[in-house]
C-alpha cells in the first residue's frame, strides 16, 4: 500500500530532523511525502508603514523557500520509493492540516517537537502541542530535535488495561511490520491489582497481538508515570514510545506540562501518537 505522509515545516533545524528521521524510517516504503508550510503574516508585519509588496516578496520568499527545501530532500535523500509535492497555504497550520488530511487522504503526520523558537526547557512547541491535542484524523509521529535514526526494533506501548482497543491499534502494528519490531506492552502498576475489566482487557489485547512479536511487561508504580516509562525506555533499548490520545492519556498529561524541569526525566525518543476511536 502506498502511503500518504504529511510533514509540516517552518524550516527549522527541528523539521528537518522530522525530515530526515521519517524518510529513513520509510525507506523501503512506497510514499507521497506532502511537505507543507502554513505562512501568514506577523504581528510585526503588520505595522502602518509596512507596504503590501513588502508582505508579497515575504510570501513569495517562504513559497520559494518551501521548493528549494523540496528539491533540497530530493538530492539528500534520493530514492525511488519517494515522490514529494510542497503545499504552501495561508491558513493557521491547524486548518492547513486538516484540510491536507482529507484532500490528499493522509495515513500520518510527522513533525518535529520543536519549532524555530525552540528553548532547551521546552520538550513539546507549541505548534506541536496543538495539533497532538486537536489532530483526531490520522496517528502523528513526533520525532525530538537531532535524533539519529536507527531500526525500531522494539516499541513500547504503555497502557493501564482500563480500555479496550481494537482498530485503532493498527497504526502501531503497521510501523512494527516495517522492521519486525517488538512490542513491549508496559502497564506503570503491580500485576496482581489488575480488575476484572484490566484482566479482560488484557486478554484481548494479547488476542490482538498475537501475530505480532510481542511481550507484556508490568513496572513499579512508585515513580511518577513519566519517569518509569523512561526507566522502561532505557532499560529495555525502546526505539519508539506509542500512546493512545485519548482525555486523560498519559500523552495529554505530558503536552499539559510544558516546562520540564528534568528534561532527561522525559522521553527523548520519537513519539508514536494514534488518535483514540472511541
């Protein structure tokens, strides 16, 4: 199947990483690669003595500036599996997404988590922030600035077994059909205070991954969920971190918190984000 992958772009360093990381991830994918940017004018583009050719040659600059970054990734990166089409629109990024999400059918969105203005105590920007919250079409995958790529052999995927999932788990099991990843299933409590729901819930999960290499794994809950699912991440060499977006998910918890004093206390891995069905 031909895949349909959306990266949103200021031209930073981070959206670059974002590049870079997605195109390497899908190599061996066949895939339309939509590089957009959503441009419009400054407050401080707007002042009285600003002229309306001034604002055109800057639109016109970031229209230009979206190609050269297209043919840019075209020499970088050049493979057969990968055709790339630029879309260049004035509206917010959250409605520029949207509507590039149902036009061109798009399975993912990748970006980075950090924008131009990015400040080392800041983990998510806040154009990422938003659209993790507010994106509800297509899973994301948030990828931290700088990050080397390397094979996902092993994913994890934290869960409290409260929920039971179905399709929406199809995301995480197409990405671990790329490399024939591992699964590592993480509850952040003790095995034996799972509920009756948690134990059916469980169950069927392990039905629905059974064609999948997979494990179930159960971490101490004496730490704060962030920090044991990074002790999770360390331990067991986690290459992406998938999470369900759901109200009161562990990753609206982590958007929700946008100083991190501890910043190694946080995931420094890319980010698998589906959008709950239900």
């Amino acid at each position: 199947m031909k895949l349909s992958i959306l990266i949103p772009t200021d031209f930073s360093e981070n959206a670059w990483s974002a590049i870079a990381y997605t195109l390497k991830l899908y190599s061996n994918q066949s895939c339309t690669i939509y590089f957009l940017h959503a441009w419009s004018v400054t407050p401080s583009d707007t002042r009285t003595y600003i002229t309306s050719n001034y604002i055109d040659r800057l639109k016109e600059d970031a229209e230009k500036q979206l190609v050269g970054l297209k043919n840019k990734v075209k020499s970088t990166f050049e493979n057969p599996n990968h055709i790339f089409q630029t879309i260049f629109s004035t509206k917010k990024l959250q409605d520029a997404i949207d509507i590039a999400i149902k036009k061109h059918d798009i399975n993912l969105i990748s970006m980075g988590t950090k924008g131009a203005t990015k400040s080392i105590k800041i983990f998510f920007g806040s154009n990422t922030v938003n659209i993790i919250k507010k994106t509800k079409l297509c899973p994301m995958l948030v990828v931290p600035d700088k990050f080397e790529f390397t094979e996902p052999k092993q994913v994890a995927f934290p869960t409290d077994f409260n929920r039971f999932y179905g399709d929406e788990l199809q995301p995480l099991k197409d990405i671990t059909k790329l490399y024939n990843s591992k699964i590592r299933v993480v509850h952040i409590c003790k095995e034996e205070n799972l509920t009756e729901a948690q134990n059916y819930n469980l169950a069927m999960l392990k039905t629905y991954l059974e064609d999948y290499p997979h494990s179930f794994h159960w971490q101490s809950n004496d730490a704060k969920k962030t920090e044991g699912i990074n002790d999770f991440i360390q331990k067991h060499d986690i290459n992406i971190l998938a999470l369900i977006n759901y109200e009161h998910s562990f990753i609206e918890n982590l958007v929700n918190e946008p100083i991190i004093k501890k910043i190694g206390s946080y995931p420094t891995i890319p980010l698998l984000i589906i959008p709950c069905l239900r």
